[in-house]
C-alpha cells in the first residue's frame, strides 16, 4: 500500500511529519515529489528521519535521480518526460550500483511523443511505452523493475494492466490517477484497482485522492481486504435497515467499526436489525448479533451463545471479538 506526501519535499520537517501519519495510518511505501534539487538534496534527512521504504518520483530531470538514488530505495521515472536514452543511462547506473529497482511509470497523459502520436492517449499507447522503456532497460542488463500504467479513468488504466500482465513478467504498481475527490476516487479506484486485484494482477497500489493522505490508505485498504488480495481485519455485514427494524441498528454498526478498528486478525462479522437474514448471515459469521424487539441473540460460529436485552448486545459482541482475535493471533 503506497501513499505519496503533498508537501514540499524541501521541507524536511513537513515531509517527514506527512510520512509518519502515512506510516501510523498503515502506509508500507511512501513516494515524494521530486521537482527540484533542494527536494533530491532533502532526501538524504528525511531517509534518516523514517523508516518506510521510500521512492523518489522523478519528472523531466534525469539528474535529480542521480542524487535520490542515493537516499530512497526506488526511483520512479516516467519514460515519457525524462527525455534522451543516455540520460535514462545514467540513471540505471546509478540505480544498478546501489541496487535499487526503478519503475517505468507510464502516464497516458504524458505519453512519449512517438507513442501517442501513433497510438493516442490509449491504453495500447501505454502498453507500446511501457514495452519499449522496459526493453530499453533490460538491454542495459537491467531486470529490477516494475512497472505502472496510468490513466484517470478505469477503462484504459484496467485495459492497460491487463494487456501487459502477460507479455512482462515484472512487478506491477496499480493505480487510478488523478481519480478526484475522496467519493469518485474511491468509486473509481474500487472498480479498476479491485478488478485487476480479482484478476491477480497487480502487487502493489496507490489509491489517488485530492489532498487526503489518511483517506488514502484506508480506502486501499479497504480495496485489498474487499478483494481478497489482503486478509486483516474484520469484515463486518451488516443489513441496509428496513421497516422491519427492531433496534438502533445505526448507532449500533457505529461503534462496533469504531472499537474494531485496532484488530488486525481477520474476522467475519455480522449486526443485523431483526430475525429474517439474520440467522442466515450469522452461520457463517464469525460473531454475530441478532436484534430481536428489545433483545437479540449473540452468535459465536453459527452457535447461540447468549439472549440479552438490547442494550448489552455490543458490548458483549466486542467482547466475543476480542477474545476470538486474541485466540487467532
Ligand atoms: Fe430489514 Fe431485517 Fe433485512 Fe435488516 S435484516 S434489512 S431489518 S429485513
């Protein structure tokens, strides 16, 4: 799970905060914006300063990539902007010297010339640049890459992935780019991410949200647990609510998701609002609550454990979710 920092990078203080709330909120990689040489020059403080994997993201200036080679442990580059081959060149000598992997990030927005004049802003488009910039730097005896394929809409960005998955055999980075604001980015990440991720293609992502570090993280989060590419943490079902209700069902999912958040063990649970699918989700429910009128029934593994009154039903269920996780751990 990958999360870039907004800050400027020259701001070793803003940057290095920005990466620990990606580290607490459970970010594995970080990227930074490399514009300038005050950015690369900052990178060797900031890779004192934190222990998450960091990668270098270079646009235009190969030379910038010469010096975060030396602090982070991977340099994107994108193949498109970085301009001529020999200066691609350098920056494989640098990489290959300190045994750091490099990844040809193809954007369809900045497709090298050549490939979006005879292919368009399409995905063949980023498939042919990707080919080519990988090709390029496997004939310099360079294989430690991965790769990403880039478009701000699903369509191309999963046509892209899954034209290429079988013609290279690398690492890929998954991401919808420039996918908006937390609701469409997130609709749009779920779709492409989770698609490719059922597909078994990609192994590692970064969901793109305007100006949300957080948010990031937890909707790719989200995406790995839903898909199945990720198991940690509990699922938690629980029904939409009807004119069957028997109880504040609301209130109740409420704070079940607030004090389940810590736990890491991967759990099924399930709070339904009366006994119509209740006893149906729960068989196969790790914990369940059942909410009857008034009362409701725990359920451990499809098994009735207790018959309480309303009001003692979550703090029992956490209980049973508690005690379940620490048995797994
Ligand atoms: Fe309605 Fe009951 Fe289904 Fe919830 S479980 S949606 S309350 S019928």
């Amino acid at each position: 799970m990958q999360s870039m920092t907004y800050s400027r990078t020259a701001d070793v203080a803003a940057t290095v905060e920005q990466i620990n709330r990606l580290h607490f909120a459970g970010a594995d990689i970080v990227r930074v914006a490399v514009p300038d040489y005050e950015d690369a020059e900052a990178l060797k403080a900031i890779r004192a300063q934190t222990s998450l994997p960091l990668v270098a993201d270079i646009h235009f200036n190969y030379r910038l990539a010469l010096i975060a080679a030396e602090s982070v442990d991977c340099i994107r580059i994108n193949p498109g902007n970085i301009g001529e081959k020999s200066r691609v060149k350098e920056v494989v000598k640098a990489c290959s010297e300190r045994n750091i992997p490099i990844r040809v990030g193809v954007n369809c927005g900045s497709l090298e010339k050549e490939f979006e004049e005879r292919y368009g802003q399409t995905a063949k488009g980023m498939v042919e640049s990707a080919l080519y910039n990988i090709k390029f730097l496997e004939d310099l005896g360079f294989t430690d890459i991965k790769v990403s394929l880039k478009a701000s809409d699903v369509e191309r960005t999963v046509e892209a992935y899954r034209t290429l998955r079988p013609l290279v055999d690398y690492p890929f980075h998954l991401g919808v780019t420039e996918a908006g604001t937390v609701f469409h980015a997130t609709i749009k990440s779920a779709i492409g991410l989770g698609t490719l991720l059922l597909e078994g293609i990609g192994d590692t992502l970064r969901v793109s949200i305007t100006g949300e570090l957080e948010k990031e993280i937890e909707v790719g989060r989200a995406i790995l647990k839903d898909s199945g590419a990720a198991k940690e943490g509990l699922n938690i079902i629980s029904c939409p609510t009807c004119g069957r209700i028997e109880a504040d069902l609301v209130k109740a999912v409420a704070e079940v998701e607030e004090k389940t958040r810590h736990i890491k063990t991967p759990l099924n649970v399930s709070v339904m609002g009366c006994v119509v699918n209740a006893i149906g989700e729960a068989k196969s429910a790790d914990v369940a609550i059942a909410y009857g009128k008034g009362s409701g029934l725990i359920m451990v593994k499809g098994e009735v454990v207790a018959k309480l009154p309303e009001e003692q039903l979550v703090g029992r269920f956490l209980q049973e979710v508690e005690k379940m996780a620490k048995e797994a751990e």
